[in-house]
C-alpha cells in the first residue's frame, strides 16, 4: 500500500462548478497534510496546509481533514479555468520530521 | 522577498557523467530538502538537511549525495548518471523543518540524461 494514494483522473469540471479532489494516507500517526498545485511544467505551488480534524477555507479553497478515515480532501469553489493544473496532497508522517510523501496528483481541467 | 531558488534551470548530460545542482533557501530559512519528480509522478523525496546536518535521506543509491553550507544554501551531486535519472530536481526550504511547517519549493532544475 502506498502511503499516499489519490484519484490520478483526469478530473474535468465546467467553470463555476466545484471541483473536489480526494487523498486517502496509510500512516495513522500522520500529523500534517498540504495540498500543492503544479502546473504542467512548473514546480509545485502550496495552496493549503491542515493539521486538525474539520475543514479549513482560504478564499475558494476548503480542505477538510478526518483522522479517524485517514482522509484528507480539497475543495475548490466556482473552479476558474486557471485552476486547471495537477494537484498534489502531501503528508508528514509521524515518524519522519519534516519529509513530504507525495501522492501521484490529481488532474484538473476546468472548461469555460 | 526571494523565493526558493536553484540553478541551473536546465541541464544536458550524458551517461556516467556527474552533476551538481544548487539551491538557496527562503532568508531565514535554515532547512532544505531535495525532491525528484518523474513524469506523471509525485516528488520523491532524496534528503533533508538542517543546519548543515543531515537529517533524514530517502531511497536513492549512494550515488546521490547532498551537503548543506553555513549560508544555508545546499548542493545536490549525483555520480554516475544514468538513464533514469532524468527527471525534475526540486529544493525546498521551510524554517527548521518542523512536522508543522509547510515547504516551499523553487522551480527546480530539469535534468536530461542523454
């Protein structure tokens, strides 16, 4: 089992919608969870971190976090075409300070 | 206020040559790790470095090798190129590489093996 799985997509949504992309982690004493966003060719971007339980807003970005079902998830609101990008969920065990595990990202695209 | 920055962007090299790639971090940032992200893949990560001393490494062979200096800035070497060792080269740098802080990335040097 991978420490960190996502739906590889490709996930296609109409601008306006929203687009929710789903991260599960095999490590249950994980402790930090961010969510990054590349664009083809470029390094990734952090968008959101999340440490506790709940969910978390910045602007139009939710992530929300469940322990318990070692899940983690991000929403976007009213997708623009711009968020059309690969997005990536990242997990800190709890054993390994400070090492980011990668799951293989999840492809986005938004049409007008 | 700089971001993470690396050099060079691009790099050509062939089998068995060697390579080093560099990073400077974020002002005030004292801890860099180093990433490889092959197409269609998530970054793997290679190793973290905090004040000068290595703190964590990830499962590449010994040819991959890292140092950080006092300046905080930090090397990445790989010997003996390969084939498969094509791919994006990421740094990045959070304060002192705590669980809680989030890592910011430079735009990375995009190695080709010929």
């Amino acid at each position: 089992q991978k420490e960190v799985e996502q739906n590889s997509g490709p996930l296609s949504v109409p601008e306006g919608a929203i687009a929710s992309l789903n991260c599960t982690y095999s490590d249950r004493v994980s402790q930090s969870f961010f969510w990054y966003r590349q664009y083809s060719g470029k390094s990734p971007e952090l968008i959101m971190s999340i440490y506790s339980n709940g969910d978390k807003e910045d602007g139009r970005f939710t992530a929300q976090l469940n322990k318990a079902s070692q899940y983690v998830s991000l929403l976007i609101r009213d997708s623009q075409p711009s968020d059309s990008a690969t997005y990536l969920c990242a997990v800190i065990r709890g054993s390994t300070l400070g090492r980011l595990y990668f799951g293989r990202g999840t492809q986005l695209t938004v049409w007008p | 206020d700089a971001g993470v920055t690396q050099s060079p962007t691009h790099l050509i090299k062939t089998r068995g040559q060697q390579v080093t790639l560099r990073c400077s971090p974020i002002s005030g940032h004292k801890s860099v790790s180093w990433y490889q992200q092959v197409l269609g893949q998530g970054p793997q990560f290679i190793f973290q470095y905090y004040e000068k001393e290595e703190r964590g490494r990830g499962n590449f062979p010994d040819r991959f090798s890292a140092r950080q200096f006092p300046n905080y800035s930090s090397e990445l070497n790989v010997n003996a190129l390969l084939l498969g060792d094509s791919a994006l080269y990421l740094c990045a740098s959070s304060p002192d590489g705590q669980r809680n802080q989030p890592q910011h990335f430079g735009d990375g040097t995009r190695l080709s093996i010929l």
